[in-house]
C-alpha cells in the first residue's frame, strides 16, 4: 500500500507465493468494505458517487474486476457463494435483495417482491436466506434458490 489509497490482496499460500493486489485505489475512509472469498471468486464492495458499487474478481484466470452492480447500493457487504452473488439494493427504508451469477447469462434479479424490509442476507451454492416482513407484518425468514421461488 502506498498510503495514500487502499487496496485488496489475495494469496495462494505455498512456496514463494507472493501477494496479488486483487484491486486498488480509494480513499481510505471506508471506500472499500471487508472483502468476501468462496473458492476463487472474491466480491468486494467500493463506495462511489451516493452509495456502493459491487465487484468480484475470479483468481487464477487472469481476469480483471468485473463491476456486478449497475446502480450504487446502500449495501457495503455483498455475499458470494461459488459464483451466485447477493447484495441489498434500493431504499434503506425498504431495502431489496438482488443476486447474480456469474456466467454467459448472468442477470441481476430481484430474489423475492412479497417480502418488505429485506434483511440478512446469506447465500451457500444457489440457496438464498434473508429475514424479512411479508405483507402479515411480522418478521419471517424466507429462502429461495432462483430458478425455484420463494419458500418461508
């Protein structure tokens, strides 16, 4: 780190395995949030313009950071599991969850539209669990795996 800006590093523990600078540059005030790793994917968020932008990065492939997110979140601690991602988006009074694999296809969606005040979000493989309020006021946690709907 040059001091001045701050960066993320991963390392392939072994002999003379040096350190890779996953991303760089950024204020030091809380540009960037606490890294996540699963397998070889890591996702980060930075802060930009009026909130976060979310990124991810796939080690051992020579790939550059992919920015996941279009418009900034609230959210400064995306979730990653293999390479399904979830971050919250929208308002804070009502925040939504939104999730993207990584991939030819890869689509941002909406994880669940009945559940108010999304919450919590956690992601192994392509299950999804969140806390939320449905429309019968009190909170529920809900799971989903997208191409399956929402159960509670």
């Amino acid at each position: 780190m040059d001091g001045v800006g701050y960066e993320v590093f991963t390392r392939k523990m072994g002999i003379d395995r040096a350190p890779v600078i996953v991303a760089a540059g950024g204020a030091w005030e809380s540009s960037y949030q606490p890294p996540r790793v699963s397998g070889n994917r890591i996702v980060w968020a930075m802060k930009e313009d009026a909130g976060y932008r979310v990124y991810t990065r796939k080690m051992g492939v020579d790939s550059a950071a992919i920015q996941v997110t279009e418009d900034p979140s609230f959210d400064p601690q995306p979730r990653v599991s293999a390479d399904r991602i979830v971050w919250l988006a929208g308002s804070q009074t009502d925040p939504r969850l939104f999730t993207r694999k990584m991939g030819a296809d890869a689509v941002a969606a909406i994880v669940d539209v009945d559940s108010k005040n999304q919450q919590f979000p956690a992601v192994s493989g392509d299950r999804i669990v969140w806390s939320g309020v449905p429309d019968v006021g009190t909170w529920q946690v809900f799971t989903a795996v997208p191409s399956h709907g929402t159960e509670r």
